[in-house]
C-alpha cells in the first residue's frame, strides 16, 4: 500500500493578511448606516499577499509537520453570525468564501475549501443555501461549517434536529457534502470563546442528534464533530446509557454511521482515549493549526497543535492510521475523494 496522504480535515484562514480584519471592522462600524459602510469592491487583497499570508504560515508548518493537503475555510472566530443581519453575513461570507477560494486555486495541491454560511439569528436556514451552492459548484468547495448557534453563546436556535433545518439537509445530501459542526465568536460572557462555547457546542451537537431520529429521515447526512467531540468520548458510557433510557439503538447504529470526530485534542492521552473509545473509522485527522491553541507544550517540547505527534505514538496500526490520516476523510467528503482521483490520487 503507499503511503497514506496526510488530510487536514481543520483548517481555517486565520492568517488572512490584515486588510480583511479592517475591513469587516468597517462594515461593524456601520451597521446602522450600511449606505456609509464599506463596498466589497473597496477590499483590495492581491495574490501576492494571499501567497505570502499562506507559505509563511500554514503551508511552511504542514510541510514541516508532514501534513499534504487541509480543507481550508474561513476563520472559525470571524463569522461572528450574530453580528448584523442577513444582509451583513451574506456579504461577509461572500467575502470570506472567495478568498478560502483564492488560496486553493494558488495552492491546489495544498489547499480545498469549506464554505462559511450566511447564517444569521432567526433567519431561515433556506438563506444559506444559495452561497452553498455556489461555493461547491463554481468554487469546488467539498464541505461546509454548519454553525448550530448562529446568536453567539445564548442558544436561541432550535436544535438540530428541528424540521427547521431540514431544507440544508435535503441540499446537503443533493451535492453530498458532509458539515462541520463549528460555532463561532461568544459574545456571552459565561462562555469563553474557544475553552468552553466550542467544546459544549460539540458535546451538545451530539446530543441534539442522540436525541432525535434525525438519521433515520437523512441516512446519507454526515456530520464532522470536531476538537475531538468536546466531551462525548470522555463520557460515552453516559451517552449509551442515555440512549438505552430513551430506547434508542446502539450508538453504534444510531449515529455513527452519520458522526464523525476529528483529532484537534492536543496532548497524547486525549488522542489515546479517542482512539480507544471512538471507532477508528469515525475519526479523521485535523489539527486547527494557528487556531485557537498555538503555543509549545513545556512537557513536550512541541507545539500542542502538532497533532500529527499523537497519532504517530498512539497504539494504531498501520491500515487504521491510514483511515485516520486518508481513508475516512476520503469517505465522509466524496467531493474530495472525487477531487484526488481526478488527480490520480
């Protein structure tokens, strides 16, 4: 067998070059006068800049880390969904969108984008699905990030197993693109952004789906939870408990053939424990490098989002860190899968 490619199914643009940032301060600056904020022709990012933000950061650490090629979308942090209205995430998921788009067309060996929705509080999901679509038909994009709490900490959504979200769901299994459960920016100050929002958000995504039959109505929906599933692995006694209460299948037949767990756990017995309690073919290789945990572990050496580390020194054979590392995301993503063959990959 050769060897297996490395897939990065995690990786946001958080090295954009700064003029992104100013000019989304601009259009927060101006929300109550969009006639005086700043037109999307007005941000001027040349590929210069692109090539620079790119091989300095994130493509000098995959190589250096071994890692070949990452779904690459925008900025977990920045969609900031609660931010505005409709017409303001419209706008500034176009806008992230066609720079992940940018990237992979200069870097197509490296780099394949995941699309931002235009979510919005109280808005209908049906809204998003426009920018969807163009991402996966024009952009070639091969996922999306679905985020289940579009108000930003406070959880006024209905779960996600509400008939609400459905007509995503039809659209996503029409162009067979699995989401990545991710929620955004906390602007409740109980929950810190990406130490605690993040990861209940996780552990609550899975339990919306438990709670529900939500598989049986979309056998083909795929779901990647990521940051290694926030707490479910550490208490999946609890969660097959509770689906035997609620007299649901085994967890194995109730949601994993439709739920999926990436690696950004960033010490060894985190990625031991997943590894030993997740199936191996429900967890694909990720790491969020630059993201929210960027700093050398003092007992290591390296840095926590090396996570390539993990999996090399945890107990896996061969053939399973192929399905870690290759395999599974080749499954979960088919518009990948698609894409590497037209490569002869």
């Amino acid at each position: 067998m050769r060897d297996s490619l490395i897939i990065d199914c995690h990786g946001h643009y958080t090295t954009a070059p700064k003029a992104l940032e100013e000019w989304r301060n601009r259009q927060i600056a101006n929300l109550n006068t969009p006639e005086l904020g700043p037109k999307v022709a007005e941000l001027k990012i040349s590929d210069d800049e692109l090539r620079d933000s790119i091989e300095t950061n994130q493509l000098r650490l995959m190589k250096e880390r071994g890692a070949d090629l990452t779904i690459f979308s925008p900025r977990a942090s920045f969609m900031a969904h609660h931010i505005g209205d409709l017409n303001t995430s419209q706008t500034w998921a176009a806008i992230c969108n066609e720079l992940c788009h940018r990237v992979s067309q200069l870097f197509p060996d490296h780099f394949i984008g995941a699309a931002m929705l235009p979510q919005s509080p109280g808005a209908d999901i049906r809204t998003s699905i426009a920018e969807m679509e163009k991402c996966v038909k024009q952009y070639g994009f091969v996922g999306i990030n679905l985020n289940p709490d579009p108000s930003g900490g406070h959880w006024s959504s209905p779960p996600l197993s509400d008939r609400s979200w459905y007509p995503l769901y039809e659209k996503m299994v029409e162009l067979e693109v699995p989401a990545m459960i991710h929620v955004s920016t906390s602007c409740n100050a109980c929950f810190h952004t990406t130490g605690s929002h993040y990861l209940n958000a996780d552990t609550t995504a899975f339990m919306q789906c438990l709670n529900s039959d939500l598989f049986r109505d979309f056998p083909t929906l795929k779901f990647l939870i990521p940051h290694g599933g926030g707490a479910v692995p550490y208490h999946w006694g609890r969660f097959r408990g509770l689906a035997q209460e609620m007299k649901k299948p085994l967890l194995k037949d109730h949601l994993l053939n439709n739920i999926f767990f990436d690696t950004c756990v960033y010490h060894q017995p985190g990625i031991d424990l997943l590894t030993r309690v997740i199936p191996v073919e429900n967890v694909l290789f990720a790491s969020e490098m630059i993201g929210a945990v960027r700093g050398i572990d003092p007992e290591t050496g390296h840095y926590y989002d090396d996570t390539k580390r993990y999996i090399e020194a945890a107990r896996l054979s061969a053939a399973e860190r192929h399905q870690i590392y290759e395999g599974n995301a080749r499954r979960v993503f088919p518009r990948l899968d698609a894409a590497l063959t037209r490569k002869g990959l």
